[in-house]
C-alpha cells in the first residue's frame, strides 16, 4: 500500500505499515500504522486543529473531537479551515480501511 495526501504545507505518506509526516519548516516524523493516531479539534474563528501523532494501538486512527484536548507526546498540529476537514477525513479514512484501523464516525449535531 502506497497513499500520498498533500494539503498546503503538509505532506503524508504511507507505504507499508508506516506513515511519515512531513511539514514545512519542521522535522519529518514516522509512526507506525498500528500507533497512528489523527485528532481533529475545535479551535477559534472557524479553525480545526489537527493534530497527528503516536498513541496507544487500541485508539482510532482518526477522531473529530467536540472538545480540545492537551496535547500528548509529539507529532505534528495543522490548523485548517472547518470545511477542509473532510479531505482529511476521507484521506485518514481510506488508509484505515487499508490498515484495519477504526476510525470514529462524525456526531451529527
């Protein structure tokens, strides 16, 4: 398995059981499959936070959160506009699906 997502100054790839990270001005980061872990968050003025980093494998390799949360460990954190959340979603999606990793349905609301 081979996936790239690009969205302005961030880049993702995965190949194999491993996803690199990489954003500009910053270190690349690697994180297993099996320990990926995407969180969107609420921020300010119509602004998510994704934060993109390793957690415990029994997590879901992507979550919309209602509320923020402190950051744990180190990974990467993309503010985006609201409306570009999806093609996040549909990216951290697919490579779920590939990896068997959940990823937690969006609340309606």
């Amino acid at each position: 398995m081979s996936l790239e997502f690009r969205h302005d100054e961030l880049v993702v790839r995965v190949d194999g059981d491993v996803a690199e990270i990489f954003f500009k001005g910053m270190f690349s980061h690697r994180v297993l499959l099996e320990w990926l872990a995407v969180q969107v968050q609420p921020s300010i003025r119509g602004r998510l936070v994704v934060r993109i980093a390793s957690a415990p494998a029994d997590s879901p390799l992507y979550e919309v959160q209602a509320k923020a949360r402190p950051a744990r460990g180190s990974g990467v954190e993309v503010v985006i506009k609201t409306e570009e959340e999806p093609l996040y979603r549909q990216f951290f999606t697919r490579v779920g699906q590939l990896c068997g990793r959940p990823v937690v349905p969006l609340l309606s609301g």
